[in-house]
C-alpha cells in the first residue's frame, strides 16, 4: 500500500510541475509593441531616392510582419526600404503579430522632387503652311511650350498644317514605368487635330536630340492602310495672295484653299525661302462632312480612328479630363522598321502634325498643344 501511495502522489507532482511549467511559458510570451518615432508631419523622401524603415519591436523575435501600402502587402520583412517613382503621399502601414496578439503603426510618407515636371527647353520649332501663319511672329520659337501651361499669357503652339513640328526637351530623364509616363497637353478645346509623337533619349550624355534618333510612339492607326510612313511634303510661297501650292512624295501635288477668309498661310518665319519641306508620318484624314445637307456642313471626327497614341485627341483612351491631356506610355516606341523599342527613360520629345486634310469651315487640320509633364513629377486624377 505504502508503494501505491508514493506512486500516485508522484504523478501529482509531475502533473504540477508541468502545470507550472507551461504557465511559466506562457507568462514569458507577450503580444509585440511596436517601438518607432515617427515624425509629426510623416516621412519625406526625394523620388528616385530610398527610405529604410527598420522599426524596434519589443517582444518581436516570434512575430511576423507585414508591410502594406496603400492597402497593398508589399513585404513581410522586418526591414523595409521604400523608393518611391513619382510624388505624391503614401499611407504605408506595419502589421507586427505573433500568438498572443499584434501591434499596428500608420506611418505617412510624402515624395517629393527639385525636378522640374514640365518641359525645359525648346531646340526646334517649324511651323507648317496654315491659318495661324499671320499671328505668329516671325522669330517664335515656340517659348509657351515651356514649363507650366496656361500660365499668366502663356497660349498653346500652333504647328500648322501637315509637318509642322515642335522638338523639346525636359531637364532630367522621365523614366519608362509601368504605365504612362509622360503628357501633352492640349490647347484645350474640342476637335481633335492628331500629331505624331516622338521621343528619344540623350545617348550621348550632350543634353540635346542631335545625336540620337527619333522614335515614334506607336499610336492606333500604325498599320492603318492610310497611314504612309516616311512621307513628304514640300510647299511652295504663293505669288501675291495666292494660295500656297504642295507637291508630296507620291507624285501628287495641289494648293491650300483657305475655305473662309484667312489671310497668308505662309509664315514670315520661312525668311527669304521660297519653298519649305517636312518629313513624317502621314495619318488617314481625321473628319468627314456627315451632313446630308449640301449647304451645310457637319464635320466630325472619322469613328473608331484615333483611339490611343497621339497628341491633340480628345474623348479618347489615353486624353486625361483633369490634366487636359494626352498620356503617354514610352514602351509603345517603335522604330522606323515598326520593331519595339526598349527604352529605360527618354528626355526629348518631337511633335508633328500628322494629318493632311482640308476640312471645310475647319480650314486645315493643325496641331495646337501646350507643353509637357513627366506624369511622376505631378499630381492628377485619373478618369
């Protein structure tokens, strides 16, 4: 009996032993405290540069983390390190847990940049027989299209008629992201007049285009059976108050016919030449007459051309409400042979009037823009 007793209180004791073992256990183990000073006003960090957030966590060494921004799980490291591409604010939130429990921080994080966003320098401005011809001075060079649009008397560059263009450049390469990267904005308004666009990077290092070649930026109607790459026009000075005469690259040649009063639409710009020439993309005619009516006329823009990849359209895939402009994605490069492009980051842009067209009362189709942004320098709304 003596046996039996000391066997059965043996158990007991181990019973207790273990009992308290596990409380011991227990007590030891506590939820996570997230310990990190947080500036009052949030984080600041340059675009392009990185944050490293490695907070302190007590009772941490059994947890787990997550990192979330902006409602997005972006690591589950203790460590993060944050290199924002554009400016803006970000809610970046820490989520520390382990069995007992968890801890959570909200940290505020705004990106910021001594860039500018806008257009920096023009390097070449040609206008393009047309309408406008008259109100441009002689010696434009096409200042507006600099920095900020519609800014005091800031107006929008008017092109002219097919070929006229606009070269220019930002102060620092707009890196290709996912997504558009850039913008051109238009004069606004609402009749859309398609230019081409080109873009190239500064290869060379000399901070102009003169050294690289232009790539065109694939837009919806490239393999249009319209569209006719390398195309040419030359435009010859009218005698007096004549019209202005074109002969093209394909044999064919005619005047433009101003179809309400307009005067000269050859720019005094041209000096002492007697004929200009352009070279580009032609695009399909952009307008019909759709009136049923002979003595009225309707023009509108030809359905479902127009879509996506060119400046100066609007109401269409790429044409941003809020910014008043056209976005663009650098990966839609394109070379002469239509083979992709890969491009990190581009620094020049080309502008062209890429359509030839006489739309009655519309007179000529010709671009009117107002500069560009590097879409992760600035702040917009996306429709």
């Amino acid at each position: 009996m003596l046996k039996i007793k000391f066997h059965v209180a043996y158990q007991v004791y181990l019973g207790l032993a273990v009992m308290f073992s596990a409380c011991s256990e227990a007590e030891k183990l506590s939820g996570p405290i997230i310990s990190f000073t947080i500036p009052a006003e949030g984080f600041k960090v340059e675009v392009g540069k990185s944050l490293s957030l490695n907070p302190t966590v007590v009772n941490g060494d059994k947890s787990s983390f997550t990192w979330e921004m902006n409602g997005q799980v972006v690591s589950s490291a203790k460590l993060y390190t944050f290199t924002p591409s554009k400016i803006g604010s970000y809610n970046l939130q820490l989520k520390v847990s382990n069995e007992i429990g968890s801890d959570n921080k909200t940290i505020l994080i705004s990106a910021f940049s001594n860039l500018s966003p806008y257009i920096a320098k023009v390097f070449d401005y040609k206008y393009s027989p047309g309408q406008h011809a008259s109100l441009i001075p002689t010696d434009w060079k096409g200042g507006d299209f600099i920095g900020e649009p519609w800014i005091g008397t800031k107006r929008y560059t008017s092109l002219g008629g097919w070929g006229g263009y606009i070269t220019a450049g930002f102060d620092h390469v707009v890196k290709n992201v996912e997504g558009a990267d850039f913008a051109i904005y238009t004069q606004p308004g609402a009749s859309s007049e398609p230019a081409v666009v080109y873009v190239m990077n500064d290869d060379d290092g000399d901070g102009t285009p003169d050294g690289g070649e232009w790539v065109e930026i694939k837009g919806s109607e490239y393999i249009h059976p319209e569209t006719i790459h390398d195309y040419q026009v030359t435009y010859y000075k009218p005698v007096g108050n004549g019209n202005v005469i074109w002969k093209d690259s394909k044999g064919s040649k005619g005047e433009l016919v101003p179809v309400f009063e307009s005067s000269t639409w050859w720019w005094s710009g041209y000096g002492n030449k007697t004929e200009v020439t352009f070279n580009g993309v032609k695009l399909p005619n952009a307008y019909i007459n759709s009136s049923t009516n002979p003595e009225i006329e309707n023009w509108t823009v030809r359905p479902k051309l127009f879509t996506f990849g060119y400046a100066e359209c609007y109401n269409n895939l790429d044409y941003n409400n809020s910014l008043k402009a056209n976005l663009f994605d650098i990966s839609n490069a394109v070379d002469k042979a239509g083979n992709k492009v890969n491009l990190a980051g581009i620094r020049f842009i080309k502008v062209q009037s890429g359509v030839f067209q006489v739309a009655g009362w519309l007179n000529e189709i010709s671009t009117e823009i107002s500069g560009a942004a590097d879409l992760s320098l600035i702040e917009y709304t996306p429709n």
